[in-house]
C-alpha cells in the first residue's frame, strides 16, 4: 500500500476531514491532498508528524508494497535484506552499489 493510501486510510479511521488533517500537521490542505494521491511525499518533520498522529512505526508507513509483490524470491530478499541490518543501512544510504552487489550474488 503506498504512503498516500495510508494517510487516506488512517485519516479516515480518525473521521478527519483533510483540512483537519492538514491543520494538525500545519501544512496546507492542497499539499495534504497531494500526498493522498501519492504526487508527493512527505517532507521529513511531516512524516515525523504523521507517525505520531497516527500511532504508526516508520515501517508501516514505509511498507510501500511488499504486499504487492508476487515473487517468493524477491519477498524472501527484502526479509532477508530488512533482517541484516549493517547490509540495510547501507543499502538505504548507498542504494545503487548496494542494489548492483546484492544483484551480482543473487
């Protein structure tokens, strides 16, 4: 599920309209709808905000589309991958060497 998909489904569970979403996180409500539409992200200190308001961890709100994938192998990798932390972090701050090594052994 994507971010934007998230924010609408939690906002609702809340019975929040957008623009009180929107005044809870002080940003506008146009950029609130942006996001929910997944047109853009989240600044970091919004998605900060959003965490807390909607009692998430980061990885629920990251868990952009694992549910979306249909291969076993690429399911099992992202486990592994989220389960190495040393090899997770640096494929979050250098994700293209890492994704290109990764490649090479699988």
């Amino acid at each position: 599920m994507s971010i934007g998909k998230i924010i609408v489904k939690e906002r609702k569970q809340k019975g929040w309209s957008q623009q009180e979403l929107a005044q809870k996180l002080k940003i506008h409500r146009m950029t609130l709808g942006r996001y929910e539409r997944d047109e853009l992200l989240p600044n970091f200190i919004t998605f900060l905000k959003l965490l807390e308001i909607f009692d998430l961890s980061a990885d629920t709100l990251l868990e952009k589309k694992l549910n979306g994938i249909t291969n076993d192998k690429e399911i099992r990798f992202i486990k592994v991958l989220r389960s190495e932390t040393e090899v997770y972090q640096r494929a979050m701050e250098y994700p293209e060497l890492e994704v290109q090594k990764l490649k090479n052994l699988y």
